[in-house]
C-alpha cells in the first residue's frame, strides 16, 4: 500500500510533462477558422482572457494570450476569436 502513492504520483507527474511538451507544439498548429472548442482541446484554457467587444446583439470578440511555454521561452501566443471562431494568430518573440 505504501509503494502505491509514490507510484502513482510518478505516473500522475510524468502525464502531466507529456501533456505540457505537446502544448508547445499544437500552439503552432491553430489556424484561422478553428473553433474555440477545437482551439481549447489541441492547446487547453489560455493564460489570459480578454474581452474586445462584448455587446448584447453582436458577435462577441476576445483576445487569448499564451504566455511563453518553457518548451518554448520567448514565444507569446495571442489568438483573437469572432463568434466562437478563430480569426487571427499572432506569435511574438517575447524577451
């Protein structure tokens, strides 16, 4: 019983690098169109949240920011949504 717990938090630890190394990566693979749902599965919830135009009657229109994965330091991805739809990727070298 007493091995189980460390073992298992092995596991746990070395899924949850995994699922980070492939984050790095998939971030280079949203395109224009996606949806916010596909974008939040490949990539998962985004650091920061804004919102640019949320007015009743309108398509609602954010900004996600990613901050730089330590897979990947100085890339900052920012990726603008129109109605639940991707509509520009910016990645910035971040310094």
């Amino acid at each position: 019983m007493t091995i189980v717990k460390p073992l298992l938090c092995f596991f746990l630890a070395a899924s949850s690098a995994g699922a980070l190394a492939v984050d790095a990566r998939d971030r280079s693979f949203i395109r224009k169109g996606m949806a916010e749902g596909e974008v939040l599965l490949k990539i998962g919830k985004p650091d920061h949240e804004t919102f640019i135009r949320n007015v009743k009657g309108q398509a609602e229109e954010k900004s996600w920011t990613y901050f730089p994965h330590y897979r990947d330091p100085q890339t900052l991805t920012i990726i603008t949504l129109r109605a639940g739809v991707v509509v520009d990727i910016e990645r910035k070298i971040a310094r």
